[in-house]
C-alpha cells in the first residue's frame, strides 16, 4: 500500500489560520476607522459598536479560507479576501441593524448592499490588501518557514495551446485541457501542502511546453542557471522564468548558443550532476555547465540518452541518492553508484519534498508500493495528460530548498 506524505500538521495549520485571521480583520477595522471616519475619538464607541460584528465575521470568513488553502496562490488569496470582506460587511451590518431594533426588509437589504459603496467600502478593501499581504505573512511564517530554510516551489500554469506540446517518443493523443489544469492544481496543492511556499512564473500562453519548468532553470542552491531550450520553440520561455528568479534573490548564469541543455536532462546526486546527451541537450552546453559549477564543487557526469525525451524522464534519485529507473528507458545504468529498478516507465520521477517524503505519479502504484517499501512516505499525484506530452512530476516545478 503506498504511504501518505505527511502534511504540516493540522494544529499548526489551525493555528496559522486562526492567527492570520485575527491579524486580517485587525487590519480591517482600523484601517476602516482611520480611513473613512478619520479616527475620531469622539465616534470610537460608536464605530466600535457598528463594526465590531462585522470583524468577528471577518475572522471567521478569514480562518476558514486559510484552513481551505487560499495562501497558496495570490489570486486564491486577492479573492478570498475580497469576498470575506464582502460577507463581513454585509452581514455585519445586518447584524448591527437587526440588534439596533430595525426590521428587516427589502430596503434594508438594498442599504446594506449599497453601503459597499459607501460605508462598507473601506473595511472590504481593507481585508482583500490585509489578506494579500500581512495575512499571508502571518500564515507562511507560522506554516511555511518553519524549519528557517528556504523551500520554495517555482511552478507555471499550462498555456492555452498545451496539446499542441512537442513530442519526441510518443505518439499523440487528445490532450484534455481543462483536466490538465485541475491536475496542475492538484500537483500543486500536494507540493503546497506539503510546507512549500508557491511562486509562480506568469503564464505564457502561445508557448505550449512553457509548464514544464524544470527545463528552463536548474537551480544548484543560490545560484540558478538559466537554460538554452533545445527546441528551437521552447527558447521564449527563459526570459520569465529569468525575471522571477531575480526577484528572489538568487544569483543567475547562462548557458550560451550554440550550447542547448534542458534542465529535464539535469539530474543531481549530492554534488554529482548527471547530464543527459540527447536530443534537447548536447556537448557544448555540458561543458558550459561543467564550467559554471565546477567552482561550486560539483562534478558534471554526461550520461547518454535515447530512449527517452530527458535524462529525468529515464531517471531520478530518491532523497538518500539511490537513482531509480524503468529498463525500457536507461541507456547504461552502470553509470550510476547505487541503481534500483521500477516495474513502470511512469514510476522513474520521484519529486523529493522532505528527507522522508517523495511525490510520485499515481500511473505507477507499483512503484509507489515499492518506495514505500524502502521507508519513504510517498504521495502520489495524477497527471496523466502532462504524461501524454512526455511530461512527470518534476517536469512540472523547480524547487529551492
């Protein structure tokens, strides 16, 4: 039976929410005073008596959209916080009125949807920008930076034209979209909820292979070396990918034309990097990255490959180093130092979230079962229409830890 990975615990989750709640509707009823009626103190009890429902709605509304899991993305987190603000106002207001004796009817209700405009405005701005900034603050500090270390999963949402994707070894088939992007959420919540913090490169669409991220950074600690895509279609999607990388802070290299090297090719082992000769990568970007990390420490091993789109999509290497992969796909696995077989092509990807715990695609229980087996926990994700498009699971992120 494959294992569950395990999650940050429910406590500490419960305890992020109830703290960035109180933080958020804080915010809201201060801001609200200070902004609509200039804070005098002449109108405190007043504004306190008025608005006080609506802050206790608001921590509610607030709480539960952290438990639900809006922190894990900005647009989850811009319009949760909008719509709690939004029933804060509201039914705070009905509350206030209906405890102040006013009956309630049709015009009553129109007021108070009204008073959005007006009245209500500051404290559903003030909770949409509050839950956007310090809520989420609050959350990943208690959630995500737990350990002080940075684990941070880069991802890109598929473009519109995913199925229109490239393919090497396998022959096309329909590519459901729409179920693409329910089982990129899905990829994504497990990495989430797992303690990531999520940082997405804008989406690219017109650039159908632009969600398989790993290919155009391959991150080697504080250091990101930006690729050379060797599909010539693929070349457009490092400028992004470049930018959000410098918006974390890290330092940047290149790799060069004529130089090509897909970071799907890019395999490391403690401080060896496996690199895949193949199709998309070939001898002049190897050197090129055998320079840029040898004064890192690393030591670059080309591998062939011609069995398969990448070196990754042939093998990975489970979290103590031991590289697993599928007979059908490995050129030479004598290559590797210690080297375990799967019974499926699919069960090769293993995507490391914590020294213990390993995201595998649910197409390879089997393979599941037997890392299992070794004593990882093991979580396992469907994405079955990024596979159809020679896609796993760690095509689809890059991670900073």
């Amino acid at each position: 039976m494959t294992a569950i990975a395990r999650p940050v615990p429910f406590l500490r989750r419960l305890a992020a929410a109830v703290v960035s709640a109180v933080v958020v509707a804080a915010i809201a009823l201060v801001a609200t005073m200070v902004l609509f009626f200039g804070g005098q103190a002449a109108q405190l009890g007043q504004l306190v008596d008025f608005f006080l429902a609506s802050g206790l709605i608001l921590f509610v509304a607030s709480a539960v959209f952290a438990l639900v899991g809006i922190y894990r993305f900005w647009y989850l987190r811009l319009v949760a916080g909008f719509i709690a603000g939004v029933i804060a106002a509201v039914i705070g207001s009905l509350v206030s009125v209906v405890t102040g004796g006013t009956a309630i009817s049709a015009v009553v209700v129109g007021q108070l949807f009204a008073s959005l405009l007006g009245p209500n405005l500051p404290i559903v701005l003030a909770a949409t920008i509050a839950t956007l900034t310090a809520g989420y603050a609050v959350w990943r500090a208690i959630v995500v930076d737990r350990t002080g270390a940075r684990r941070i999963a880069i991802v890109r949402a598929p473009a519109d034209n995913l199925a229109d994707g490239q393919l090497t070894h396998l022959e096309r088939t329909t590519v459901d979209v729409e179920l693409a992007n329910t089982q990129w959420d899905n990829y994504v919540a497990a990495i989430a909820d797992a303690g990531w913090e999520i940082v997405e490169v804008p989406v690219a669409n017109g650039q159908a292979d632009s969600v398989f991220i790993e290919d155009a950074v391959v991150l080697f600690g504080d250091l990101a070396v930006i690729t050379s895509p060797g599909a010539e279609s693929r070349q457009g999607e490092t400028a992004e990918a470049e930018k959000t990388i410098r918006g974390l802070g890290l330092a940047v290299a290149r790799i060069e034309r004529p130089g090509t090297l897909d970071g799907g090719d890019v395999l490391k082992v403690g401080m060896t990097v496996y690199v895949g000769r193949g199709g998309r990568t070939n001898a002049e970007g190897i050197r090129q990255l055998r320079v840029i990390v040898a004064p890192l420490g690393y030591t670059v091993v080309a591998v062939p490959v011609t069995k398969a789109l990448h070196l990754k999509s042939a093998v990975t290497a489970l979290p103590d180093g031991t590289v697993i992969g599928h007979e059908t796909l490995v050129d030479n696995p004598s290559i590797f130092d210690r080297y375990l077989p799967v019974p499926e092509p699919t069960g090769v990807a293993v995507v490391v979230l914590a020294p213990d715990t390993v995201l595998m695609a649910s197409s390879a229980p089997q393979s599941a079962a037997l890392i299992a087996d070794l004593g990882y926990h093991v979580v396992t994700v469907d994405i079955g229409e990024f596979e159809k498009l020679e896609g796993c699971v760690t095509c689809l992120s890059v991670r900073l830890r």
